[in-house]
C-alpha cells in the first residue's frame, strides 16, 4: 500500500511539473514582435521621444542663440508676432504692440537697443535704397499723410518676391495689428522714406 501510495504521489508531482513547465494551453515561448517595416517612427514612439527629448531647448532658444544673430532668425522672430493686435504706446505683445513698439520688442529680443520713437530712426544705422534693402533692415515710412516727411511708420523687410521688399509692421489700418505687406501697395509706397540697416555691427 505504501509502495503504490509513493507511486501515485510521485505520479502526481511529475504530471503537475509537466503542466507548469510545458502547458500546451500556453504559448510555448515569448518571441518579441519583429521590427515594424516603416522606416517612420509610429505616433507613440515619437511621444515618447518628445518625452525623452523634453529638457532640449525649445525651438525659439535653439533659433535664436545670443551671439548668433542674424537676418533669418531676427525675421523669424518676427513673424512668431503676426496677428497680434495694435495698440499704441505698447511693447508688450500679450497686450498689443504699435509700430515702434514691435521693433523694439524684436531688436531688444537680440539685445540690440533701439530708439523707442519711429521718428528717432532717421540719424542711426547704415542706409540703403529700396532696391538694396535686406531681410531684417528697418524700414521707415511717414505718417498718413505723405505730404509731411517726417517719420511716423517703421517695420521690418521679410523678403523680397520678384524684386519686391516685403515688411512686417503693426499697422492701426484696417489690420490693426501686426501683419506684412508688399512694397506694391501704392501707399506704401508714397510714403517710403529710407531703409536703415541696424545689423551691420552684428
């Protein structure tokens, strides 16, 4: 009896071992999932790259390095100010910007110091025709009234299509606010006084 009593006990534990080690209700082993064909990161893997990524500097930091200045990256800065609204005396864009207010706020961003006044503009910097004028040149109008020349307007040149400058400046007109507008318009254009170049030195 004790013979066959061992005999089942040990019976018992080789099966119950069988089963732990070698169940064939379960997968017989663990294969990882084969490397995805798209040579594109999926959605979650460039969150969780974002996650990793997250104490790199932002983009505005990277863009625009103390000691790096230059044309693109001051016009770039820029533009991150389009749509916000005018107001005058301002240079603070979560509340409004004028006109010199916006240029304050971008060359003060690169630690270049600039008149508060458009009308101070006049006496500083390098100055060119229209047709020289370069990306983040200052470019300085009168006021509404083209008939009296002292300045009262002033933005910065973006670019130049077909030959044409472009600026962006913060306009009480009918954008009220900051937006860019082409040398085309006639207006503008009666009332062109200078382009001044503030960047030479840097």
């Amino acid at each position: 009896m004790n013979k066959f009593m061992g005999g089942l006990t040990l019976g018992i534990f080789i099966t119950a071992s069988f089963f732990i080690f070698f169940n064939p209700l379960k997968k017989k082993m663990i294969i990882p999932d084969a490397p995805s064909i798209a040579t594109e990161p999926d959605s979650s893997s460039r969150q969780a790259q974002v996650k990793r990524d997250s104490t790199l500097p932002t983009p505005s930091t990277t863009i625009y390095r103390p000691g790096k200045i230059n044309r693109d990256s001051l016009v770039l800065f820029a533009r991150t100010l389009i749509g916000t609204p005018y107001l005058y005396g301002s240079t603070d864009p979560s509340k409004g910007l004028d006109c010199s207010g916006l240029i304050t706020y971008v060359f003060n961003h690169f630690n270049i110091p600039v008149p508060r006044s458009s009308y101070e503009f006049e006496n500083i910097g390098t100055k060119r025709s229209l047709d020289e004028c370069l990306p983040g040149d200052v470019i300085v109008f009168t006021g509404t009234d083209p008939l009296e020349r002292t300045i009262g307007h002033i933005g910065i040149v973006t670019e130049k299509i077909n030959g044409i400058p472009s600026f962006i400046h913060s306009s009480s007109g009918k954008a009220n606010g900051v937006t860019i507008t082409s040398m085309s318009n006639k207006l503008y254009q009666e009332r062109f006084v200078a382009v001044i170049d503030l960047l030479v030195k840097h």
